[in-house]
C-alpha cells in the first residue's frame, strides 16, 4: 500500500479468508444479510476496532 492507498489493498479484500466472518467477504455478500456483516467489518477495519 503506497501512500495510504488503499485500492489494492480493497480490490484484493473480498477474495481473502475473513476470521471474523469466517467466510471469503465476496461469498458473505451472497448470503441473506451478507451486505451488512460486510459494510460492518469494513467500519471496524477502518476505525482500526477489528473484532
């Protein structure tokens, strides 16, 4: 990540193993309320709160 750029970083993210949703990010997104356990790990990678 070059310069707080974070492009790469969140064109790579949804096709890596999440521990906390225990699921590939891009596979959540296609279960029922998949969008919002994604958005909602995004927000905590964000305020740097992983849990």
């Amino acid at each position: 990540m070059a310069d707080g750029d974070l492009a790469p970083w969140l064109a790579e993210w949804p096709i890596q193993p999440a521990f906390t949703l225990r699921v590939l990010p891009i596979d959540a997104l296609a279960r029922k309320g998949g969008l919002e356990l994604v958005e909602q790990q995004l927000i905590r990678i964000a305020a740097c709160v992983v849990a």
